[in-house]
C-alpha cells in the first residue's frame, strides 16, 4: 500500500439521488450498504452507528441535507426552505458530541440561506466539497504525523479513526498508515470495548489494505507500554477545545494517563473541522451517554439490581497530549497555548 492510494474500504457512497452508507454494526462478519433517500434516514443510521466517527457523521449529515433539498424543493413553493431546516434539526440531534456534525450541517445552512432559483447543484456541490476536503486533509495529517514518528518502533491506536470513520484513509489511521509506507512500524489496535471498534473495525480496515496490526485486550495497554513496545498512542477526536483538551472514545483518557506513567507520547490527530472554537476547555464538551443495553449482557437487561453507565466519549486534558495533528499543522505540546493559533491560519 502507498500512502498515496486511498484505502480500499468507502464507508459512504453518494450516487447522486441517494447516499448509501455501509452498515458498520455488521462488520466484519458481513458488508452490508444501504442506501438512503432522505434526511430522517441518514439522521437513523447515524444516531444506530450504521455510519460512525466524526468526520463521517458529519459528511453523511451533509449528503442529508442534499437529500432533504432534493425531497423538499420546488420552484412553486417558497417554504421548501422551513421543510429542510426541520431536517437539518433533526439530524443535529442525532448524536452529541462529536462537533464535525454541526460544523458540517452549519456549513450546508450556509449555503442555502445564500441559495439561487434551484439550489441543488450548490447544496450538493458544497457536500461534495466537504467529502473532498476531507480525504484532503486526512492525506495532509497523515504526511505530518509521519514526519513525528520516524524513530518509533510501536504505536497503540485506540478506536477507529480509518477510512470507515471519515471520508476516505483517516486521521489518527492515516499517519499510521504514512508511518506504515515510509518503514514498518510495529501497530497495535485496543478492542475499544464496548462498541469493538478496534477489534472489529480497525484491524479489519487495515487487514483489507494488508497493513499488519496486532489486536489487545483494552485492559493490556498498560503491560504493552510497560514492556517498552510502544513510543506513541496515536487517537482521533470527536471534538477539541481552545485549551486542547480532546474529546475521544471512552478510554483515551485512561491510555493518555498511563502513557505519561511510561514515557510514551501520545498524538491527537484531527482536522480542523473538529475544533469547537466556541469553547473555551473540555469541560463544555457534552459527553454522549448511550444506552445501558450496549453494554450489560441480555441476562442483565431486566435485573432490577444491574445497572450500566456507558459514557462513550471521555476528554483527555491537553497536559496529557504531545502534539496535535490537523491538516492546517502541527500544536507541540497544546497545553501551552491550546490550538487557537490552527483557527486563524
Ligand atoms: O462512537 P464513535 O465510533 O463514533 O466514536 C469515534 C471516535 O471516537 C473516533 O476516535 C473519532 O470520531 C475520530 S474518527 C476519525
């Protein structure tokens, strides 16, 4: 595999009338697309993880808002307009925290409150744009990130951030995957309990691109890094701060933790679509809290006795994180200054 090839797995798929998504609750056992013709559709698949990881969420709700424009348009009716702003809500509300969705969905407002006689060649051309600038970015991170990572022996992944969870190659999977072109590097994937992205997601992607990976428990990165394999933990993120505090999957923060505990350096990789600069530190970051029935055994589900609290996003303070990674460059050390600077480049 070159680092200039997009990876072989597309999680989204637009046609033109039709976004087909494919469904990432069955995978690897069974790759399954379904295709999707209007807004309450997309906003479903996101809200059920068919169609998962920032980036991705928000380039599906894009293409939903094309698809509600092509739904609700006409020429004789002037409130075609308050019917696509409905949809543009309700796919807002489809999951919380990872702030590619509105950043997205803000985006595609823009362009209709700016719109022409037929708006359907803007508003799609605009979602296009997005799904473009994304692999864009993703191959831009990646070459960065690589540059940081020419001694490393090992790096631990935490999630899924490939090409299943963004437009196309990955953020925090595409600098492995650049790392991985220039000189193999030993990549070790956490099981992300308990959605499994790692375990079901990630060391499939890249065994399609046949890229080795090794799969750990989540509950062995701290015996990984004490055994000295590893010099970096490399995630995405749902959604940074000013500060540089990093919203990701739950358990970033246990492995940014233990990473300081063993001198290893953990990386944040992002494009800039993922900094919330309304927000001042992570402490404004609402964390999603799923259902308990994701995480309790079917046994459990009616015990009255047992509970779940299944918060599947935490924040890693940026005190914890070495460098963040966006396609605009590279914050060494985000605690001192946060990542304003990337914002007005
Ligand atoms: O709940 P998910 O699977 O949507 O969470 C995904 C993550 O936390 C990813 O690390 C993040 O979105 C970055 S994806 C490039």
């Amino acid at each position: 595999m070159t680092n200039n090839k997009l990876s072989t797995v597309q999680s989204l798929q637009w046609t033109g009338h039709s976004l087909k998504v494919l469904d990432q609750r069955q995978l690897p056992e069974l790759i399954v697309y379904d295709d999707y013709v209007d807004a309450a559709g997309v906003a479903e698949a996101i809200k059920s993880m068919r169609v998962r990881g920032a980036p991705a969420i928000g380039i599906a709700a894009a293409y939903g808002v094309v698809l509600s424009v092509i739904g609700h348009y006409s020429g004789s009716n002037e409130h075609w307009k308050d019917a696509v702003h409905a949809d543009i809500e309700l796919l807002a509300k489809s999951r919380p925290t990872a702030v590619n969705l509105f950043w997205a969905l803000n985006r595609m407002k823009a362009v209709l409150a700016d719109v022409s006689a037929n708006p359907l060649t803007e508003v799609q051309a605009c979602a296009e744009s997005i799904h473009a600038d994304d692999i864009a970015a993703n191959y831009r991170m990646g070459e960065l990130g690589a540059d940081l990572l020419a001694n490393a022996k090992g790096i631990l992944t935490h999630c899924n951030t490939g090409a299943l969870a963004t437009g196309g190659y990955g953020t925090a999977l595409g600098v492995i995957r650049s790392a991985y072109a220039r000189k193999p590097i030993n990549i070790y994937a956490g099981e992300t309990r308990p959605w499994l992205q790692g375990q079901r997601l990630t060391v499939w992607e890249l065994g399609q691109d046949e890229v080795p990976v090794t799969l750990i428990a989540d509950s062995a990165a701290a015996w990984l890094m004490k055994s000295g394999a590893i010099d970096w933990v490399i995630v995405g993120a749902d959604r940074i701060a000013l500060n540089g505090d990093t919203a990701n999957k739950i358990g970033t923060y246990s492995l940014a933790v233990l990473a300081k505990q063993h001198n290893v350096k953990m990386m944040v990789v992002a494009p800039t679509s993922t900094i919330d600069g309304t927000i001042k530190s992570g402490d404004e970051i609402e964390i999603e809290q799923r259902e308990q029935r994701e995480l309790l055994p079917g046994c459990y589900q009616d015990n009255p006795y047992i509970k779940a609290w299944n918060p599947v996003f935490d924040v890693t303070p940026a005190e914890l994180i070495s460098a963040i990674i966006t396609e605009k460059g590279v914050v060494l050390t985000p605690a001192n200054g946060g990542v304003v600077g990337l914002l007005v480049v």
